[in-house]
C-alpha cells in the first residue's frame, strides 16, 4: 500500500515539474503580447487611449 501511495506522490511531483520547465516554457513563447504605451503599466493597448 506505501510503494503505491509513494508511486502516486512522484507522480504528481514529476508531472509539476514538468508543467513548469517544460510544458509552459514552449507555449508562453507562441502566446502574443501587446505593448502598451506606458511600458505595459496599464492594460489599453498598444494606441495611445488617454485613458491614463
């Protein structure tokens, strides 16, 4: 009963490990930013709105 909880918990940890170096990295890269004009202080865009 202990191999299999023991199995189970470096499971988890390998799968979060995973997630985090490997599976994000790649697909943070293909997500798209948008400047904003303030230096991304603020969330209007890349046009300058007047809004700050």
């Amino acid at each position: 009963m202990q191999t299999v909880l023991v199995l189970i918990t470096f499971s988890l940890a390998v799968g979060f490990l995973l997630k985090k170096f490997v599976w994000d990295p790649i697909f943070e890269s293909t997500r798209k930013t948008i400047s904003t004009v303030d230096g991304e202080r603020t969330k209007c865009g890349n046009k300058d709105c007047g809004c700050h």
